[in-house]
C-alpha cells in the first residue's frame, strides 16, 4: 500500500497510492526509498482499510504486482463491497522494516510483516502474521492472506483443521547479476556461486574471469529473493554468507542494498555481483517507466513516471545491471535479452532455467473444511478456482506484465514450469 495526496472516487478505493498516483503520471517513492506505505486516502474514506475488506502482507517481490492487481480488482467491485488491500514489505518514505501500521480499520497498532515468514507466523510481537488471528473490533481478521514466495515450512501449522493452505498463484525464479561492464566469466554454477558467498572462491580469475577481486552482495535477510538464492544454493538448506559478503566499505546491515534494485551504490562497478528476481527485472527493463534520476532518488516522493502502456506500480531501477545464466541454463527467453520487446512480445521467464533457482508464488489462507480448495468462502470471489485472480485476464495481464508466469487455468498460454495448482 501506499500514502497518496490525490483524492480518489469512493468506488475506485485502492490498495496502493501509485495507482491513485497514475491519474498525474507519477509513481510515488519504490524500493529501499519507499516499497509500501499506508491505505490509500479518498474523499470521504478512511485512511486504512475498512474492516471488512481483503487484506494481505508478505513477501516483497509480489507487492508491486498485488499493488496492481488490488488496483485493477477494485475498479470493478461495486462501492460497498470488500475491497482488496495489499500491505507491501517496506515503508515507502523511510524504506523502515517492521514499522507500525493499522492493517485495517478497528486493529491493534503492529510492526509492518517484511516478508513471507512474517506473513505467515503470527506470535504475540507479530500481531498481523496469519496465524496469530488478530481481529478488528468488529470481529473481522486484521489480514486475510498472506503473500509468501516459500512453500510451506515443517514448523508451519497443517493443511487441516486450525492451519493454512497455500494456494500457487503464479512462479518467478532469482538468477544473478552482475554490471553490464564486469570482470565475472558470462556463466557460473550452483558449485561457484557457492564458493562465492561461502568466501571459499574471492577473484573472478578462480571462475574464469578476470584477475579482479569478488564483490558479493546481499539485499537484508528479510529478502525473499535472498532466502531463495541462498537456499538454491545449499540445495535445499540454506547456505552461511562468508564474511567477505556485503562488506564494502561504510556497508553494514542497515543499509544493505534492496533487493530486485541495480542503483544501490554498493552495487556498482565490475566486481560486483548480486542476486536479482527474474520476475523483477522483466517487470523493471521492459514494462516500467525510467527513473527521474540515475540514482532513481525521490523527487518530492516521486521515483518515475509512467508512460503508457507501463506498469502503474514499478520504476525501472536496474541500473546498468544485467542477468547471468546458472549451470548452463538461460533465466529469460528469449536470452541474451533485447533492449526492447519484439513485436511477438516480450522476453518471458525461461521454462528450463535450473529448476532449484525457480521459486512459486503463494497466497497463503486458513484452511477451511468444505469449501472449493479449502478457501475461506468470503475469498472465493478472488483466490477460488473460479476466482477472479484465476480467471480474469486483466489478472493474468499484470502478472505477466510484472514478469511471473502466471498460473491460470482459464488461458491457452501454458504454465512454465507444469506444477499442482489451485486454479
């Protein structure tokens, strides 16, 4: 979500101030700036969500396409209907993790979830995660669903009585990246890129590069795309970053670079490299508006401007970053990537890329018994098999637009990388 000045329609409520925001042309601060903030404020409505509405939190790499998608769904519902919410990963202004939010109108004050984890595990300290079942005053749940880029973890409750269910909705996939100007070889293996982060391997003459230091980076341990990348390459088990990773100099665990964002001055220059979502990076080169700036810094709150035709809630903030191949494996089709899209389309997450580096994007609910997919049946109009975001084409549209492979069995298009769905 994010805090516009703009005063929208009461029937045209939004999760996510970039969407208000497109009616003057300007995205509101994204990334380490500003990823998500409050509720949308409209003429008339309060500045957080109603009690009654769909709210979710979680992972950062699906907050842009989820800002869109509660965007495009809130056009169509009627005024007096639930409206769909989605709280992204960081403060917008201050790019704070674990801020103080109201998820919805009549909840406890709590810290801001920054990432699937937090989305999902509920505790006393962490209020507005799924399981802990905080309501409003009205008795309505604080948040719905959870937006998660992990399956479901061993000490997470079951898929049964008082548990959740993890509902696929779509697939993206974490490669890394590198300056286009580098001094890394074109490919590396899971086993190097191992070496790498573990500090076992620190010049990229040892890989079949250029004699010339290793500059690993990392974005903060609450990333998603980190987890997954670490974790792809402990085959399964997340690996221990050396002590030779993110330490440039003045570099400390507060202002590590953010993740999916190739600006950071800690990711710059030839010896660089750093995990990147596929996903994001489609989303960025090819569907967003450029920066005002190199540095894609705020202008009065403003990160870009949209142009037609590109997304509402993402600025292309790759910098001079480019993607890399894995064992042998392209992250993209078609690969290397074009500067521009072909008149058949864009470039789209490649169908063989290493399979352990490709990640499913969850909805995660409450189980419910006797329901389609064992969905709470008030969100069936959205996350059901016959749901909106699995039949809309408008749904399918954004993701693909912010570089998933959507998941949705009501198109033509085949799914990527063929997976048990609920759709």
């Amino acid at each position: 979500m994010r805090r516009v000045k703009k005063l929208i329609p009461a029937s045209v409520l939004s999760a996510a101030a970039v969407a208000a925001a497109a009616a003057t042309g300007a995205v509101p601060a994204m990334g380490s700036t500003a990823t998500a903030a409050g509720a949308v404020v409209g003429a008339g409505q309060q500045p957080v969500p109603a009690a009654d509405d769909v709210v979710g939190v979680g992972s950062g790499g699906s907050s842009n396409v989820f800002d869109q998608l509660s965007y495009d769904y809130n056009k169509i519902v009627k005024p007096g209907a639930s409206h769909l919410h989605s709280w992204d990963a960081t403060n917008p202004v201050t790019g704070m993790i674990h801020d103080i939010i109201v998820a919805k109108d009549g909840c406890p004050k709590a810290p801001r979830p920054a990432d699937s984890s937090d989305a999902i595990e509920g505790s006393a300290s962490n209020l507005l995660g799924l399981t802990a079942g905080t309501t409003t005053q009205v008795g309505t749940f604080c948040t719905d669903f959870a937006r998660s880029a992990r399956g479901r973890a061993p000490n997470d409750p079951p898929q049964g009585p008082g548990g959740i269910q993890f509902l696929p909705f779509a697939i993206d996939a974490v490669t890394y990246a590198t300056s286009a100007k580098t001094n890394a070889p074109a490919r590396l293996t899971t086993a190097q890129l191992a070496k790498i982060y573990t500090c076992a391997i620190r010049n990229w003459r040892r890989v079949g590069g250029r004699n010339a230091p290793i500059d690993a980076q990392l974005p903060p341990v609450t990333s998603d795309t980190r987890t997954v990348f670490l974790t792809a390459l402990g085959s399964g088990r997340p690996i221990r970053p050396g002590r030779c990773v993110d330490a440039s100099r003045g570099e400390n665990l507060k202002n590590l670079p953010a993740e999916n964002e190739g600006v950071n001055k800690f990711v710059q220059g030839p010896d660089v490299i750093f995990p990147y979502s596929v996903a994001a990076y489609l989303a960025e080169v090819y569907h967003s508006g450029p920066c005002l700036n190199s540095s894609c810094t705020p202008v009065q709150t403003v990160t870009c401007k949209p142009r037609q035709g590109k997304n509402l809630f993402s600025c292309d903030t790759h910098g001079r970053m480019v993607l890399h191949p894995i064992d042998k494996t392209n992250p993209t089709t078609p690969f290397p990537l074009p500067r521009l899209c072909a008149k058949t389309g864009c470039p789209v997450l490649n169908a063989k890329f290493t399979p352990a580096f490709t990640q499913k994007q969850f909805i995660v609910v409450r189980w419910t018994a006797g329901t389609p997919a064992d969905i709470p049946g008030y969100l069936l109009p959205l996350f059901g098999p016959q749901g909106w975001v699995c039949n809309s084409r408008t749904a399918h549209t954004d993701m693909t637009n912010y570089g998933f492979d959507a998941l949705a069995k009501s198109f033509t298009v085949k799914s990527l990388i063929p997976m048990k769905m609920t759709c």
